[in-house]
C-alpha cells in the first residue's frame, strides 16, 4: 500500500512540473529544449535544498518501477526556469543538483534499469540546457563530478546495445558544452579538453567494435538506421573538435591500420568474404566519421592547422574510394559506398565553391598524394565517382539515388556553374563527362553503360525512377551552355524525338506493347526531370514547342491504353503536372500566344480520359485503392489546381468560343470526387493535400462553378470542408478556412444586393440564390462549422489562427442567433470563476464590428 502511495504520489507531482503554466504548449519531440515555468508561488519550496534531497533519496531507496518516477521528476526540477532564483539561489540550486549527480553515480546499481537509465540520461541534458559552462564549472566538486559524468558516458557509449535511444542525451550534454567552450569567462578550468577527446575516441572504437558482433550474431546494423546515425554524428561533430588533434591523430591512426588489413585480405589467396565483410563495415564508419569532422569546420572555429589535419583525413578517403572501385566490377559494398558519398557531400560543403573561404592548407597533403590540388581537381574526382558509380552499381538502389542527388546538388548554384563549365574546358577529364552523357546520343536500346536507364526485361520498372533526377541536373548542366539557341535544343532532344517516334511505330504493333510501355515510362520520367530544371520563359517555350502536339497525343493515348497500371499512368500524370507548374513565371507565354490554352486543352483532356476510364473500375479492395485511382487522382487534382492558379489562362474563353474542355474538366472533377469516400479523403495526405487546395482556388475565382452543383455534390464537399477544419495538417485545415471563407463571403454579398435588381447581375443574382437557397434548406451546415471554429480557437491548440479567424465574421453575420445561442452554450459550460472572463471576451470580440465583410471590419 505504501508503494502504490508512492506511486501516485509521484505522478502527481510528475503531472504538475508538467504543467503547461503559462500555454507555450511545447513540442515533446523538442524534449531536450523544455523549460519548466514554475509560478513564483512555489519559489519557497524549490528554495528549501531538502525538496531535492527528498527525490534524490526516493530514487535510491523505491523499486525501479518508482524509483524511475522520482528521475522523471528531478528531470523537471532540473528544467526550472532561471528567472525563479537570484544568482547566489541558483548556484546553491545547482549546486543540490551536482551534488545528487555524484551521489547516483557513485552508485549506479539503480541505473541497470533501462527506465532509469534513460531518465538519469535526460536529467544530466537537462543540466547544460538550462545552466551554462561557467556556472557548472564554479559549482563545488566539480571537477570530481564531470569525470564521473565523462565516466559514465564512457561506459553508455561502450556498451552500445543497452539503450541505444538514451544515447542521444548523453551527445547533447557534451555537444552543448563543448560548444560553450569559446564562452567561457571564469577562471575555473572547465576540464573539457581532457574528456571530450575520450568521449569521442569512445564512440568511435565502440563502433568500430560493433561491427563483427553485428555480422555474425546477425544484430541490426545501426548504420542501416541513418537517421539516428546523423543525428548522433552531428552531435559528434561539435564534440571531435575539441582538442581536434587528438581526435585526428586517432582517426587517422585506426583509417590506416583497417585500410592496411582490408588490403591483405584482398590480396590474400584464400580470401575469407565474412572478414571482408567486416573490414568494409568498420571502413564504412571510419568514413562516416571523417565526412562529420569535416562537415564540423562549418559549426566550429577552425584553424589553418585543423584544415591540413582535415586534409589528412580527406586525402584517406580519396585513396579507399580508388581502391573500391579499382574492384569493379566484381565486387561493392553498398554501406561503404553510401558512406563514400557522405563524405563527398560534406566535403563539397566545407571546401568547394566560390562563395566560401580559401583553405589551400586542405589540399596540401592531398596534393602530394593525390594530385589534387585545388578545387577544379576535387571536381574532376568527384564526376569521375559520379560516372564511376552510375556505370557499374547500376543495380543498387540506394547508391544510384544517392549519387544522382550528389550529381543534381552540383548542379545548383552560381559558384559550381562556373568553377565546373572552366574545368570541362581545361581539362581532359571532359571525356568522363562526355562519357557519362553517352546515353543521350544513343537510342535507348543502347544504353548498356547506364543500367539505370535501361528498358529491358531485366530490370524492373522501379530502376527507373531515378531518370527523372539524372535529366533534371543533366539539363541544368548543358542548358548553362544552350541557352536560347533553338538548333542546339533540338539536337538535345534528339535521342528523345527518336524514342518517340518508336513509341509511335510500337503502338501499331500488338506484339510490342510492352516494350513501348517500358520506353514511354522512362520516357515520361526524363521529360519531367527536363521540364523541373526549365525555369525560364525561352527554355519552357522551346520544351512545349517539341512535345506539341506531336508527342503529347502520344501520351493521351498511354493514358486510355494502360490506365490499370499505375506504374505507367503515374509518371505521365506527374509530367503533366509538372508542365502545369508556373514556376518563376516561365509560362507567361507571348499575347500572341495561345499556348497558354492549347496546353489547358491537353492537360484537359489527359484528365477527362483518366476519369472515365479509372472511374470504370468500379469498387476496390483496401489495399488497391490507393495505388490503382486514389493516388491517380491527387495528381489529376493537384495538376488542376496548378492550372487555376497559374494565372496563364483565362477561363472565361471557353465558354465565350463554345469550348466545353473547361466544363469537361470541372465534371470529372466532380466524378472522381463523388467516388472517394470522406473518410479516405482525410486518411491519405498526398489525395487531402491536392484536394483541399484545389477547392480553396475554385472557390476564391469559380463560385458560378460551385453554386451550379447538385444539392447533394455541394452537401459533399461542404461536409469535406467540416471535416478537413479538425485535421492537425495545417495545410489542409488553413486550405478548409480560405474555401469556406470565399463561400460565405459570396453568399453575404449576395445578400447584400438582394434588392438591387439590375439587369447586369441578374445571373450572378441567379447564381447566389441558389446557394441561399441551398443554405436555407441545410442551416445546421455553416452553424456546425461556427461550432467547430469556435471550439478549435477557445478550448485547442490553435497553430493556423488568423486562417481559423478568416471565416468567422462572415459565418457570425449570417447565423447572428445561432451565434448568440453557442456563445451562450460556450459560456456555461465553463465553471463558474470563468465565465465572467470568456463573456468578457465574446463582447471584446464584437465591440465596435459593423455588417460588412471589408477588411478593415475583418482586422477589428
């Protein structure tokens, strides 16, 4: 019974230092950053040392189950904002907290318990997040206690396996005082460059020494976590450049020793694959690790000798990336590769491009080794890795991926245009980069240099997803050099005329279907990848003049042919979603122009005939609805709501010339909505994120569209508009009050003119009536809305207000009774000692609001 006390006891305790005194409402995932606003009325017992005393000795006398309760509330007492002390109480405060951190790590046998471990961790991270260096470091017994503290993350990082998520905390700590360091103004040594070299050299080695238990005891390689994996190495970074020396000494010291036993192994007659593996894995961290301490240069002050030492390192990695892919094409461990990259990307970072800092200090030993002496030389390595790697590791995945999105950050950014177009024109290694490109100047039949880009049976039409980011930094490349000339466009769209024109021939052929629908989808994908990176008027013009009408139909009937298989449809819809994009204005075409409309016409049609024939599947099972229509669908709608916002079309030309594409498109619309059900609606992100703000542009610019809809169509959507306004996405919910601010804001105005009957708003007067009379008939619709806007703003953690607060006033006006009924509801349901106040606030909210929408009424 004394134990369940306890218990209760402490969670209660617990449930007040979590309280959220003052409505910040911080984000948990945040946990590291969290500061307790205690209220000064308890500023007396957090005074008194023995409130501390008491938790600190309920943790070494109460069962793990509780003693790890008391942690959690140490936790917070260690969090309590500053502001409550004076300075001479808040040296005594912390000088209770170090005093209980030495007596639990004097005596850690509690800390055998995971719950405990994990709550001693965040007590200690806590500890730096709300005092600083120099206050820790004149605390009595200090030096005693960093060491035990250093000791203890020792061991943590030692034994990797035991709680691998409290680690994280551990990392904190030494990372935030480290980066105090240079902060630091008392005389008081503060020890860090004595442990923060140990620190380091303990994550390293138990890495390191992970790695052979990983493999034969077929664990779970935690670099196939990389999330956590950067996470820490970030932390780590931040930590390594305290007494820099030493940690680069070490570094190079274990890249040596591995890099020597990987090459015996290799050379060895009875090659043993298990230690091999093993070396790779261990040389994949060692990697890792070098790419860190180098990206570290950028978040710590470095010297010349630090940038030699980086050098050092830098020159390794080079040597162990010769010598992978001198085994090719035998042989490649896609860890080590992956890592490879890593460090190329951190390395680019750190030291290459015109906007940062001369360090020729870095390349001074990799220019006695390597050959590699400035910047155009680090180019030239890495477009032979890229060309490297897209040649033979074809087949992997992951580094594909990684190496074309290495390829695609190259090709961003002023500096690299211009260090990368001087070395092409000075250097021999052009015929890499010419070599790379090969594919372009052969059909795709012949593509056997690139297996990523090929159409065989072989490979799987997944292998070709990587096409669209290839062409999307090819094309930034050489348009660089293109520019407006017509002639050379053409010639780079050559391979790609070419292909099409196949395309067409196959499509004759029933015994080619296949290979044409392999050869359309890559081709679909190089497309996209080509418009993405044409952001200017010329370029996008000269793209638009090649593909119509010529190819485009070609495309249309890919659509009608094989609209059961996503794998197909997807990537044409996502091209012609992407031709929909304005971005940077580049479809402003000339006023002479009708391709602003020629293109809606096409995008039009794709729509209508992707409706109708996925529309004919009839009903689907759970797990097919989403890849077969639902996500053909968000992409239909999100190429749409392009088009309505991309200001290159007037609208109003359909109907004044007899074109129907503009209705067409508006029903299939309809069509595809009335077959999703509200529930998948909201349930999938991508389908809710392209509808919601599709309907946000039609309701802003085509309300004639909305109010002609079926009684039972505007019930649907309206009723989606209520559901998407309780969504935590803020797109969505923010999206929710715009479309229903525009309807609400049509309807009074409309009310408004009720009696003024000129002839020149006699449709639009026909066209409000009959969303008044809609309305009229289904009131509870906008008055559920006010209750759920009323609720959300009062009693939620309202992130979008002002979009929340947008609807209101119009929602008020026209619902006055119903308005003063929920106010009256809201008000009573608060307790008493309330009331007085949120009624206050209903009257403050109305004071001094007229019966008009202008903005000025809106802001009061």
């Amino acid at each position: 019974q004394q134990q369940n006390l306890a218990m209760h006891l402490l969670k209660l305790v617990l449930n007040c230092l979590n309280f959220d005194f003052i409505g910040n409402s911080a984000d948990e995932s945040a946990d590291d950053l969290c500061t307790v606003q205690i209220p000064a009325s308890w500023r007396s017992i957090f005074l008194e040392p023995e409130t501390l005393d008491l938790f600190f000795d309920l943790y070494h006398s109460l069962p793990p189950m509780l003693s790890q309760s008391a942690l959690s509330c140490l936790v917070q007492f260690a969090s309590t904002r500053r502001s409550l002390f004076s300075n001479p109480e808040r040296a005594k405060y912390l000088s209770n907290l170090m005093k209980g951190v030495k007596q639990i790590l004097k005596n850690p046998q509690g800390l055998s318990d995971p719950g405990n471990y994990h709550e001693f961790c965040r007590f200690l991270a806590r500890l730096k997040t709300n005092y600083q260096l120099g206050e820790l470091a004149v605390v009595k017994g200090y030096p005693e206690v960093i060491q035990l503290i250093a000791n203890f993350t020792i061991t943590s990082l030692q034994h990797w396996e035991f709680a691998p998520n409290s680690v994280h905390y551990l990392l904190t700590l030494w990372q935030r005082l480290v980066a105090s360091v240079p902060f630091v103004r008392t005389a008081e040594p503060h020890l860090l460059d004595t442990y923060a070299p140990e620190i380091t050299k303990a994550y390293i080695t138990s890495r390191l020494e992970c790695v052979p238990v990983v493999i034969r005891d077929g664990l779970e390689d935690p670099l196939d976590d990389t999330a956590t994996v950067f996470q820490q190495l970030e932390q780590l970074c931040t930590v390594s450049r305290c007494e820099y020396e030493k940690t680069c000494t070490l570094l190079v010291q274990l890249f040596d020793q591995n890099a020597q036993n990987y090459q015996k192994l290799l050379h060895s007659s009875s090659r043993n694959p298990l230690e091999i593996t093993v070396q790779e894995g261990r040389l994949a961290w060692l990697v890792y690790f070098v790419g860190t301490f180098v990206g570290g240069r950028l978040t710590y002050t470095s010297t010349d000798e630090h940038d030699a030492m980086d050098g050092e390192l830098s020159c390794r990695v080079f040597q162990l990336m010769s010598l992978m892919d001198a085994q090719l094409p035998q042989s490649t461990n896609e860890k080590v590769e992956l890592a490879i990259l890593w460090f190329l990307d951190q390395f680019r970072k750190t030291y290459v491009g015109d906007q940062l800092q001369h360090t020729p200090k870095v390349y001074a030993r990799m220019s006695e080794v390597l050959g590699i002496t400035d910047d155009s030389r680090v180019l030239e390595t890495f477009m032979t890795k890229i060309v490297t790697n897209l040649k033979y590791r074809g087949r992997c995945e992951p580094v594909i991926s990684r190496t074309l999105q290495f390829l695609n950050d190259l090709s961003v950014g002023y500096p690299f245009y211009v260090s990368f177009l001087t070395t092409l024109k000075n250097v021999k290694f052009v015929v890499n980069v010419v070599e790379c490109f090969t594919f372009h100047t052969l059909t795709f039949q012949q593509s056997k240099h690139f297996p990523f880009l090929g159409i065989s049976d072989n490979h799987s039409l997944s292998d070709l997803r990587c096409r669209t980011t290839f062409y999307t930094a090819l094309t930034r490349l050489l348009m660089v050099d293109l520019g407006e000339d017509e002639d050379e466009f053409e010639n780079f769209m050559l391979p790609l005329t070419v292909s099409f024109e196949s395309v067409t021939q196959m499509f004759n052929s029933s015994l080619k279907q296949e290979e044409a629908k392999r050869m359309l989808i890559g081709l679909a994908r190089d497309l996209r990848g080509i418009a993405f990176a044409l952001n200017t008027k010329t370029s996008y013009t000269m793209l638009f003049d090649w593909i119509y009408p010529a190819y485009i139909s070609i495309l249309q009937r890919a659509i009608g042919l094989w609209y059961q298989e996503p794998a197909c449809t997807t990537p044409i819809l996502k091209l012609m979603a992407e031709f929909m994009q304005n971005r940077s204005q580049r479809l402003n075409f000339d006023v002479s122009s009708p391709n602003g409309i020629l293109l809606f016409r096409e995008a039009s049609k794709m729509i209508c005939t992707y409706s109708n024939q996925i529309l004919s599947l009839g009903t689907l099972s759970k797990d097919q609805v989403y890849p077969l229509k639902l996500k053909g669908i968000s992409i239909c709608y999100s190429a749409l709501k392009s088009a309505l916002c991309g200001n290159y079309v007037s609208f109003g030309v359909f109907k004044l010339y007899g074109d129907n594409h503009f209705d067409s498109v508006l029903q299939a619309f309809v069509k595809m909505l009335l077959s999703v059900s509200h529930s998948d609606l909201l349930q999938y992100r991508k389908l809710s994120q392209s509808y919601y703000p599709l309907l946000e542009c039609l309701t802003q610019d085509h309300m004639s569209f909305i109010t002609s809809l079926q009684p039972h169509v505007l019930m649907y959507i309206l009723t989606s508009i209520s559901g998407g306004l309780t969504t935590v996405d803020t797109v969505v919910s923010s999206s929710c009050c715009a479309s229903l601010d525009y309807i609400v804001t049509y309807l009074f105005k409309h009310i408004a003119k009720e009696g003024k009957k000129a002839l020149r708003c006699r449709e639009a007067s026909q066209d409000g009536q009959r969303l008044l009379n809609f309305m009229q008939h289904n009131p509870e619709v906008l008055q559920q809305m006010m209750s759920i806007l009323m609720n959300t703003i009062i009693f939620e953690d309202c992130r979008n207000q002002w979009s929340v607060s947008r609807p209101l006033l119009g929602l008020i006006l026209l619902n006055e009774k119903y308005f003063s009924e929920l106010r009256a509801t809201l008000i009573n349901s608060q307790p008493g000692s309330k009331r007085q106040v949120l009624e206050q606030c209903f009257r403050n909210l109305m004071e001094g609001v007229e019966q008009n929408l202008l903005v000025k009424n809106r802001d009061r």
